[in-house]
C-alpha cells in the first residue's frame, strides 16, 4: 500500500529553476513546483518523495507573486509547450540569466562578473520554424468539459503530446509558436480528415491512418508540409495533401511519409515527395541553405543567427586560422564562419547531417570547409588532429549532455589559443568548463535565448589559452 504522500505548508518559491519547474523551500527541504514564480507563498501536494528533493504541485496560494503573468494560451497548463507562459518575457529572461551565471559559479567555479545580459529574442511568440503535431483517436477531455461522444468528429486530436503521457494529446486550437499559415494548416487538415472520415491514430493499439503532421517555415517564406501516414497507401494523403495545396497557397513543398513503426521517430524514414519545392530554402547574411523535410536547422532562426554572430565575434578571427568545428551539425556554423578563416573541419555524428553539410558548402561555393561523420569520442582523435592540422580555434556545440570528457581531454591536449563553447544546457557546460579551467580562462560568457515561453537558455563563452 502506498503511503499518502505529505502536503507542505507555506513554501516560499525562491527561484525559477532547470526544467522548467519553480523551487521551492521549506526549512531544509527542496521542492520543485510547476506554475510557481518566486515570490509566490504556496501549500504544495507532494506527488514524488526523494531523498534529497520532492515534486509535487500547488493546492493554496497564500501570497501571489506581482512576477506572475496571465497566459495568453487557452492551453496553458496542459499542453507541454510553453511552460513558462505564467511569468512576463522579461522575467523569463530574468530568470534564464541567473540559471546560466548560478550554474558557471556553482559548477564551473567560473568568474562571472563581466557576463554580460542575455540577449533576447526579438519575437517572443510566433518564433518557431518547426512543429510536430500528432494526430488521435481520442484527444484529452478536459475537467469540467460536457461529454463527448465515442467516435464523434468533437473526440478526435491533432496537436502536441501531454507531458509524461505518451497516448494523451491536446488538440490544438490555436499555437502560439508558429506563425500563419501554421494554425490555418493545421486546422484545415482536421477538418477535411473529419469530413473524409480519414481515421486518427490510435495511439494504444498503433492503429490508424493519419500519425503526424509536420509543418516547417523559413524566413525567405517557404511552407513545408509532411503529412506521415501509418499504412503504405499513398492515396488519400495524396488527396489530403492536394486539398491543403489548392485551399492554401502558401504552402510551397508537400511531402507525405510513410511510418509503419510502432514508434514516433523519423529519422530513420524516408519523406515522398508530392508536389512543390523539394525544399526549404533558409538564408542567413549570403549564405544559403537547403532544407529538406527532415534536415536538422535551428527552430529559432532569427535567434540562431545572432548565436552564430556572437560565436564569431568570440572567436575574433584574422582571417587564416585553421577552426575545428564540433557537433557541426548540418554544418551551419562551420559554413558561417568559413569566409573570415584558412579552413574549417566539421565533425557530426549524424551521416545525413554531413550530407547536407556538404551539399549546402557547394550550393554557397565554399571550398575551405570539410566535414567528417562519426562519434566525437571516437574521431576525434589525435589521427584526425594528423590529417587536419593543429587547430587555432575549436567551436564547440554539443548537445544537453555535453561533451565527453575524451573529448574535452582532446581539446586540452591540442591546446589552441582559444575555445568557443555553445551550449544549450549550462549545467554540463559549467561541467567541461571547470574541467577545462587549468588551462583556460573564461573570458567572455553570452546567454541567448532561443525559446521564449519555455525555461530553455544557450549560452557562449569564450574560452583563452593561459600564457
Ligand atoms: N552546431 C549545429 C548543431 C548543434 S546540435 C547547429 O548550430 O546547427 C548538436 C549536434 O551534435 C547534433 O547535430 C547532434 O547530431 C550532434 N552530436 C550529438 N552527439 C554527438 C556525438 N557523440 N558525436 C558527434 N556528433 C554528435
């Protein structure tokens, strides 16, 4: 029998901390609250017991922060994409900045007085180029909501996951995050399957005909859609696909998938093509890039764009050295900083990452970048270091768990003048930053923000060879 877990009674909330989930402080106790805002006074339920923390969720408020901020999305709370939405964009941005310095002081032991503020994002709603709607049978029924009949056009999702459940989605009415035509996109897609009797995902028995509707943007104003069906016959996607063509003119590429997987994933698929552009195309200063339906870009590109400029103004290049760029990606970075640099050598592990890599270096006719595909930790290695030369400058990207610590051995090892590390996770940042710190100084850290709404931060830093 499970014990009845504790209520804790006025909780000051004191900081808005990783994951997104605000923490609270009770004596000696942490626990970490959703939907709280520092300042506020709070009875929390615990809902998970560990021993040096808890979980749990808000029953009273006995005192209200002014931090707080009213959602604008009707599905605040329940959808799991923008959890932040109860705190202003600045206070977000208020809060990001301290994740980044608590973590560089706390973890990285790193000097942090000549940070400087984070740069926010220009658009704080409306700002993603890429969303992943998943269609169900039997959307989430609200508390409170009147019945909803089984198998009626009012019982069927298309939209994003509920957190910690897999089968529960929210239909989307309206997203925040994407700008127009996503929402008409979307909505015209839920209507003309209804209408068709096109049937919805079953998300527990893996059955059903619509799975996933991907939509993607770019700045230059290209819509892509990629409708991903779960049997081999094309037939009424294609006729769902046309339908979205003639009614909504903006689409400029259609793409339809097949996945007959029990999982979600579709890295691992092909797109078809059906009519249009064969893909998007992204521009940033005279670069250009293509993406197709499942190239990895930025979902931030206006921001991404400033990360990149601050990473090149951190590397504060002459014009000749030699750049190792890591985790590259589809080699975004390594293509933006090769015309102030000798020659740049990507490293990605994912092999159709470093096709694109290459094709999009031929596309902008540059000719001093070369990638190489395989496991950091494992090509990385001093063979590589033989066949590329001695790096003056490595930038380094890696993702939420950070580099492994043979790869920051390497880099200490090769020892260049100076490290730029970009990282959207501070905390193993602060990590490779303290193991770094024998040898480097800190000199210059740069938060950016590339999803407002969310607890998500990047942060730059420069890092410069002691003498
Ligand atoms: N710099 C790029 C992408 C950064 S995201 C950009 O700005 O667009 C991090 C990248 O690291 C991803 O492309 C991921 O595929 C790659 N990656 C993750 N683990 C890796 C590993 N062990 N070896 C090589 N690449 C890896």
């Amino acid at each position: 029998m499970s014990k009845k877990k504790p209520l804790l009674t006025e909780v000051e909330i004191v900081d808005a901390g990783a994951e997104g989930k605000a923490v609270g402080k009770t004596g000696e106790k942490v626990v970490f609250v959703p939907f709280a805002v520092p300042g506020d006074v709070v009875d929390v339920q615990v809902t998970k017991k560990r021993r040096r923390y808890a979980e749990g969720k808000i029953v009273k408020f006995h005192k209200k922060s002014d931090r707080h901020a009213e959602p604008f999305c009707k599905h605040f709370g329940t959808c799991g994409g923008c959890k932040w939405q109860h705190m202003a964009y600045e206070d977000q941005l208020f809060y990001k900045e301290k994740q980044v310095r608590d973590n560089l002081e706390r973890i990285g032991k790193v000097d942090v007085t000549s940070m400087n503020p984070i740069l926010g994002s220009e658009k704080d709603v409306y700002y993603r180029n890429k969303l992943e709607f998943t269609f169900s049978h039997r959307r989430w029924i609200h508390e409170g909501e009147p019945m909803v009949e089984q198998g009626s056009p009012e019982e069927k999702g298309l939209g994003f996951h509920i957190p910690g459940f897999f089968d529960k989605v929210e239909d989307i009415e309206h997203c925040y995050l994407m700008a127009e035509p996503s929402n008409k996109i979307r909505l015209e897609t839920r209507k003309f399957a209804v209408e068709n009797g096109y049937s919805f995902y079953d998300l527990r028995k893996k059955e059903g005909y619509l799975r996933n509707l991907v939509i993607r943007m770019s700045t230059t104003g290209d819509v892509l859609v990629n409708l991903v069906i779960g049997s081999s016959d094309a037939g009424p996607a294609v006729r769902l696909l046309d339908h979205l063509m003639t009614t909504i003119p903006e689409i400029t590429s259609a793409f339809y998938t097949i996945n007959e997987k029990v999982n979600d994933s579709l890295s691992d698929l092909e797109a078809t093509h059906f009519r249009g552009e064969k893909f998007l195309t992204e521009k940033m200063e005279d670069l250009t890039f293509r993406v197709g339906p499942m190239s990895f870009y930025q979902t931030n590109a206006r921001q991404a764009y400033r990360l990149y400029d601050v990473a090149r103004s951190f590397a504060g290049l002459r014009g000749d050295e030699l750049i190792y760029d890591l985790y590259t990606g589809t080699g975004t970075i390594a293509l933006f900083l090769a015309k102030n640099a000798g020659k740049v050598v990507g490293v990605e592990y994912v092999e159709e990452a470093v096709k694109a890599a290459m094709s999009n270096a031929q596309l902008n006719g540059i000719n001093n970048v070369s990638f190489v595909a395989g496991d950091m930790a494992k090509v990385f290695n001093n063979d590589f270091v033989a066949t590329h030369g001695a790096p003056d400058v490595i930038v380094t990207d890696p993702p939420r768990a950070g580099m492994h610590p043979d790869v920051v051995e390497q880099i200490l090892e090769l020892n260049p003048e100076k490290v730029v590390y970009v990282s959207c996770n501070p905390a193993t940042q602060a990590r490779d930053l303290e193991m770094m710190s024998g040898n480097y100084t800190v000199k210059k850290i740069q938060p950016v923000d590339m999803f407002p709404q969310t607890h998500h931060v990047e942060n730059v830093v420069l890092l410069q060879r002691k003498a």
